[in-house]
C-alpha cells in the first residue's frame, strides 16, 4: 500500500513539474519582449493577431500532441478535445484560423528565427539560446 500512495504520489507529482515545462518564444528581431497568459491565449485562439503596439503575432505550433495538450490546458483550461471543438466552430463560421502547425521542430526555429512576427511554443529543452522567451509555464 505504502508503495503504491508513493507511486501515485510521484506520478502526479512529475506531471506537475511537465506541466511548467514550455515557454513561448519570439525571434531576435521580434518587438515582443513579455506576454501575459491572456495574452497568449488570445494569440493562439485567433482572438487577436496584433499585440498593444500593433505589432502583428503569427502563431505556430509543432504537431506533438502531448505538448499541444500540455500548452492549451495551462493558457486556456482547455483540453485538446475542447479547443478542437474550438476550431470548428471558428473555421466553419469563418472568424479565426488556428494556428500554422510544423512538422519539425528544425523547420518551427527557422521560421522564427526568420520572420520577427512568428510566435511559438516548445518544451524548455528545446529552445535555441537565439530565441526570445516571452512567457513561461
């Protein structure tokens, strides 16, 4: 029994620590230096492309589910199912694109890298000391 509340206990535990494990992150060039979690939200549900200086946000997003997941859950306390369902409605209905989805993480950290309006998300260890951390979970 005592193993098994020790178990579970570091089970939820490490899940804890998984759940602060991403950033998100800008290009060099980018006028974006600090985004609230609102802010972030708005940005990857397609509520706002430009931020308070007008600057225009591009999100862009690495097809890892688990990530996905972990990211929409901690900005919007939405499951993945959830902001699925999201999407549908606002594609069906013609008032928001979700964000541009990468196949590669290389290919996602080119495109930041290159386009100063280009906004992402991606697990701590995968972050290139070039990019700009402009909200942590």
């Amino acid at each position: 029994m005592y193993k098994l509340l020790l178990s579970l206990f570091v089970l939820f535990f490490s899940s804890f620590l998984a759940a602060a494990d991403f950033a998100v992150v800008v290009g060099p060039d980018s006028p974006i230096h600090s985004l609230e979690r609102q802010q972030v939200a708005n940005i990857f549900l397609s509520k706002t492309n430009r931020l308070s200086d007008g600057s225009k946000a591009k999100p862009m997003e690495l097809t890892n589910s688990d990530l996905r997941s972990l990211f929409y859950k901690a900005i919007t306390s939405k499951s993945l199912q959830q902001v699925n369902s999201y999407w549908t409605v606002l594609i069906f209905t013609g008032r928001g694109k979700p964000p541009i989805v990468q196949e590669s993480k290389e290919q996602l950290i080119k495109i930041l890298l290159s386009d100063p309006h280009t906004i992402a998300y991606l697990s701590f260890d995968e972050i290139p000391k070039e990019l700009k951390i402009v909200y942590e979970q």
